[in-house]
C-alpha cells in the first residue's frame, strides 16, 4: 500500500513538473515572438546630412512626424526605438556645389551617382539584415528617405526590394519626405529627359515604382525637389519654386541638433501637420496611384513673399505687409498655373516649356477668379485678412539645404566607420532681434498660431469653392459641348434631309420630263404615221380619177368620130 501510494505521488510530481515546463516554454515562446515581431526603421538623410545618427532630433523628428501609418507608429505599438532607429551613413554630397554648406568640403566631395550609390549600397545590406539577420525573422522594415536619401531610396526600390520575395515584400514600407524622385513633381523627374550629364555624373534614374510595397510620399507645396512646376515658361512658378528652395525644403525636421531653432515651414506644428497629412481628416490632400499614395501639404503662404519679409528690415515689414496680403491672391492664381495636378501621380512626368496647361486653361473662368482675387486682396490689405504672411528665419544662402539641415562643417564625419566627432553646432543663423523666435511655431508677423489654422481653414473652404466652381464649370462645360455636338447633328441631319428631298423632287421632275419627252416623240411618231398612212391613200385616187378621165375622153373622141363620119 505505502509502495503504491509513492508511485502515484511520484506520476503526480511528475506531471507537474511536466506542466510547468509546457507553460515555461509557452511563456518563453510568447516572449521570443513578441520580440521577433517588432519594426526597424532605416533613415536615409539628404544631402549635407551623412550621418543622421549623431544629429540630436533627427530620426526622432522623422519616426514621429511621418512614421505614424507604418508599424512604427501607433498601429505597430510605437515601435522603432532606441536601436531599431538607424541613420544611414553615406557621403550625402553634392559635387561640385561647395557654396552649399557641407554639400562638398575638402574631406568629403562625391558626385551626385557617387554618393547616392554608396548611399543604395547600404540602405541594401541593412534591409538585408533587418529582413533576414540572427533573431530578426519577422520583423517589419520601414525606409525612410529625404531628398537625396528619397534618390537612395528610389534605386533600392528599383533594384534590391524589387528583387525580395513577396513574404518579404509584405513586411517592408516606404516613406518619403520631399523625395527628389517623385513621379509627378520631382525635380529629377521633371529633367528625366536629360538621361545623364557625364561632367557631373548625374544619373536621371527610373522614379519611386510600385515592386509591391507600401509607398507612402510627403511633400510641402511648391518644395521644388519633390513638387517642382509643370510649365517651366510660366516665371511667376519658377521664381516662387526658387524661393521654396531656400525657406521650405529644409524645414521637414526641425528642431533638431542641425537647427535648434528652425520650425516647420509656413507656420505649420506638429498638431497642425498631423491634421494636414492625415487623408481622412484631410482628404483633398492625398493622392493616390499605382497603389501608392502622395501627400501634398498645403502652402499657408506664398515662398516668394515669405523671403522678401524675411530679408526685409524690421520697419520695412511693416510697410510691405498690406503690399503682400494685397498682392497674394492674385500672385498665387499666376503661380498655380504652373502646376497641374490633374493626373496619375505615379506616372513620370517631364517639364513642359509653355507657361500653362492650354488644354484646362479657361480664360472665361480664369478672368472671373483673377477680378475675384483682386476683391480678395483689397479686403486683405484693408482688413490684415487671412493672407498675412509669415516672416520665417532666414538662412544665408551658403546655408541652405538640398534636403535637410546639414551637419556644421567643422564637424569631423567618418561615413565609412559609422562614427562621427561631433563639436559645437553653429550658432542659431539669421535670426533677427525684430523677427521672433519660438519653439514651437514658425515666426509670423504678428506671431500667432492662431492666424495660421485660420488661414489653414480659409484655404481649404477656398478649395472647396473653387473645387466646386470648378466642377460646375466643367459640367456646364460639358453640357455646353453636348448641345453644340446636338445642334451640329441635328443640323448635318436637316441638310441630309434637305439634300435627300431635292434630289428625289429632282429625279421626280427629270422623270417627269422624260415622260413628257417620250409622250410627245409618240405623238410625233403617230402623226407622222397619219400622214403617211394619208399620203399613200391620196396617190391611190388620183391614179383612178385619171383612168376615169382617159375613158371618157376617148369615148368623147369616138363620138366626134362617128359624128364626123355621119
């Protein structure tokens, strides 16, 4: 009995044991899955930029500003931390552009193809290893590229993701921020045409295409790397897209250890932009194409007269503000003629020399919207409307970015080793004791928020007016073209009609002729017949009458005879 009772406490002990191992390894399993399904992101910076790591804020600024649809962001459980946030290092220059400040030093001087090949070359290897190093199997893969880093991004797209299994295709995401490759926009793609400029060594390569993952690109408007105008003979576009140059493509990630001080272009806070590029709070923002989707961030204010504030004197700015709310409206109508945005956003398209598109330029609607966009900037100028513009900090021109804010050039940069000697950063550039400065928004001339939303909601109702104007117009439009088209068939037929008509009362008339013709040589006929008939009969009578007279005579004659013989 006491042997028994041992064997069952033994099987039970057992078993226990058993069942704590089961749960140990179900826990163990969990915990291992949990870690192997996590997110990496791979930042790939813009020129001036070769090492995004030891800049303070810029991956940061990056992951938490337009991460936030991939499995970086809230979906994937605010994933993308600490060492699963990696820049990646590459020359970013820019030869033979020295003027530009860290886009071509005396350490580090590459060509454009040059750079951005070492720069495709490692975007390669570290989505190699996210995808299939020791312990990583499953994780997600979020590309990150700005500027010339969307270049970077754009050929790995076109080589290595193209190239990946669809099982890895799926776990991989791309996003862009003023990508230089874009489609319909990009400075690049605009130039397509020019193939390659050997001096140079300046590769127009294939755009951002669709090899199957989820592309997702970010652009400000009127930023000429990734939202360059269409019709490059329009000067008011071109010289506004100059001006964006300098005081908007620089300024996606700010504040961050390049630019302590900088903010976001026209006003704009992180509260602001996450509304503008969320397509389902800001739908007539986004486009979509190919599966991809293209996000353009409404302009508040104009390029062009944000640098003539910046660079004027204090008192100047105050003259010269009710001139800029006066002449905004009018001056943005000339310049949104030379951008069109009408079409497949993920279809390459080059420049175009005319100064707009003549085949939707409307000269009955564009002359009511420009007496209207005169109206709108006298109330402007009257009443410090809804156009007053920003005054941005202005950078000199030897500080302005291609892509991003670049390291200080007294920065000692090893692109190859990953490492970085970082020193004091410049100090804050062009700031001005009459433009004030502030951490969490853009100088503006009278220093609100406040007036950028409400600028931000007048110029969305104002879209809607002129989408919806505009739909009108095309619909009366098209009416007007159906009713043309009606009247002009309905015309082709009553002279078909009338032509058909003529010529059967024609062909009635000429049988009817022809009728008479025939009656009229029977007739003719007939009557010749008569008389013939006529004729022969009267030469029949003649001939007897004429016997008649011969008997007669002769019986007179032997009358006379006899008489004579008596």
């Amino acid at each position: 009995m006491e042997v028994g009772m041992r064997r069952i406490i033994r099987s039970i002990g057992v078993l226990f044991v058993a069942m704590l191992g089961v749960v140990g390894l179900a826990i163990a399993s969990a915990f291992s899955a949990a870690l192997a399904f996590g997110a990496v992101a791979l930042i790939v910076p813009g020129t001036g930029t070769p090492n995004a790591n030891i800049v303070p804020g810029y991956t940061q600024q990056a992951r938490d500003r337009y991460l936030t649809t991939t499995a970086c962001g809230p979906k994937g459980g605010l994933q993308c931390q600490g060492s699963d946030l990696q820049g990646i290092n590459y020359p970013a220059t820019f030869f033979p552009l020295f003027i530009f400040n860290n886009w071509c030093t005396l350490q580090r001087c590459n060509t454009w193809d040059d750079s951005v090949g070492q720069g495709t070359a490692a975007l390669n290897a570290a989505i190699d290893t996210a995808l299939h190093g020791a312990g990583n199997g499953g994780q997600d893969v979020v590309v990150f590229g700005y500027s010339q880093g969307g270049a970077v991004v754009a050929d790995s797209l076109n080589g290595y993701i193209r190239n990946l299994s669809d099982a890895d295709k799926a776990r991989v995401e791309v996003v862009t921020i003023g990508g230089i490759e874009n489609p319909d926009g990009g400075f690049w793609q605009r130039l397509a045409f020019l193939r390659y400029i050997p001096i140079l060594n300046i590769s127009f390569n294939p755009p951002m295409t669709s090899p199957g993952v989820n592309y997702t690109s970010y652009g400000f408007e009127y930023d000429p790397v990734v939202n360059a105008p269409r019709y490059w003979g329009n000067p008011f576009a071109l010289l506004n897209a100059l001006a964006a140059f300098e005081n908007v493509h620089g300024y996606y990630l700010p504040p961050n250890g390049n630019a302590p001080t900088d903010t976001l272009p026209f006003g704009y806070t992180d509260e602001t932009l996450a509304t503008a590029i969320n397509c389902t709070q800001s739908p007539s923002n986004c486009r979509y194409g190919s599966g991809n989707t293209y996000i353009t961030i409404p302009a508040l204010t104009l390029p062009i007269y944000n640098l003539l504030l910046g660079i004027a004197p204090g008192p100047l700015k105050t003259v010269l503000q009710p001139l800029v709310n006066l002449l905004t409206p009018v001056t943005r109508l000339l310049i949104d003629l030379g951008y069109n945005y009408s079409g497949d956003p993920s279809v390459p398209t080059p420049l175009s020399v005319l100064p707009f598109d003549p085949f939707t330029f409307n000269p009955i609607d564009f002359s009511i919207k420009f007496v209207q966009a005169i109206v709108q900037g006298i109330q402007d100028a009257t009443n410090g409307g809804p156009a007053t513009l920003q005054a941005p900090v202005v950078q000199p021109l030897v500080a302005s970015t291609f892509a991003a804010r670049s390291v200080s050039a007294e920065s000692t940069d090893s692109v190859a080793e990953g490492t970085t000697t970082p020193v004091a950063l410049d100090a804050p550039v062009g700031t001005t004791a009459d433009v004030p400065q502030g951490a969490g928004d853009h100088a503006t001339n009278d220093g609100t928020a406040a007036q950028a939303a409400e600028q931000a909601a007048a110029d969305k109702a104002a879209a809607a007016e002129k989408e919806a104007a505009d739909k009108a117009a095309g619909e009366k439009e098209a009416a007007d073209k159906e009713a043309a088209a009606k009247a002009a068939a309905d015309k082709v037929a009553a002279e078909k009609e009338a032509t058909e008509k003529a010529a059967a009362e024609k062909a009635a008339g000429d049988k009817e002729k022809d009728a008479a013709t025939q009656a009229a040589a029977d007739k003719a006929k007939e009557a010749a017949e008569n008389a013939k008939d006529a004729g022969a009969a009267g030469s029949g009578d003649k001939g007897a009458d004429a016997g008649t007279t011969s008997t007669t005579e002769t019986e007179t004659g032997t009358g006379d005879t006899e008489q004579k013989a008596a």
